[in-house]
C-alpha cells in the first residue's frame, strides 16, 4: 500500500503516484486531491523503502505505522500534546521500544507521527500490503490410505 505513497523532499505532505510520464511522475496531494508533477531532479521516495533504524536490524515503515496506529486506537496522534523532544522519543520508545536512541532524531520520529495523521487524513487506515503480511500455510488434506 504504502509503494505508491511518496515524499518528495521540499513539498510539504504526502502524495499518490498516479502516473508516470517523460522524465516525471504525476502525484496528486493526499489530503487536497491536488495533482501536479514531480520531476527528475526532485528527490522523491517511496514510503514502501523507509525502516527505521534499531538495535537488532531495521524495521519496515509499515510495521511501525501499524504499531502506532495500534497504540493511538486508530486516531491522530497530537504530537504538542505530547510535550518536548524527551517525550516524544518516550512515546515513541513504547513504539518500538527496541529503537536505535543514536541514529534515530527526534525530527524523524516526529516527521514520522505526522506522516501517520496525513496518511489517516487522506482515508489510508491499512499499511501493509496483503502481499506483505505472511501467508498463511494451506490446510493440507489427511494422506488417504493406499491400497
């Protein structure tokens, strides 16, 4: 789901790729609806390739997504309701407990919260894919007796 979801650096918010044309993509806003192209030279990325960083290994944009959603019951977070930068990396810290505190800034973890209320502002409530999520293994049918 979140492929087709980009960031396109210096642009505030959040955009859905809708096409592709010559040396561009055409992106439409999230939360207005408003359609205009990205060019070569802009610095465009995919939500799909974001992890953040941890202790063990990266973690996938798409897990931490779900993981907020989970603690927030599916609203918005209020990120100055959740007070200074210590918080912050608090409450993200009941996020994902196990986070790199050296390479992950606050500024990311914020970004991050408010990358969440536009995705929720512009109806997107699921981020994994389903072709992310692991399959499940098909019941197989008891052996029959060979005679």
């Amino acid at each position: 789901m979140l492929k087709t979801i980009l960031s396109i650096s210096g642009r505030p918010g959040l955009f859905r790729l809708v096409n592709r044309g010559k040396n561009m993509l055409i992106v439409e806003s999230i939360t207005t609806g408003k359609r205009t192209p990205a060019y070569a030279h802009d610095k465009v990325i995919s939500l799909g390739d974001i992890s953040i960083y941890t202790v063990e290994d990266d973690i996938p944009l798409t897990t931490v997504l779900e993981s907020v959603k989970k603690k927030a019951n599916g609203a918005p977070v209020d990120i100055k309701a959740i007070g200074n930068d210590e918080a912050v990396r608090e409450y993200f810290a009941e996020i994902l407990p196990d986070f790199d505190r050296e390479r992950v800034y606050t500024s990311d973890i914020k970004k991050l919260l408010t990358w969440y209320n536009q995705l929720l502002e512009g109806g997107i409530t699921e981020f994994a894919d389903k072709d992310d999520a692991p399959a499940e293994e098909p019941e197989t049918a008891p052996e029959s007796e060979q005679k």
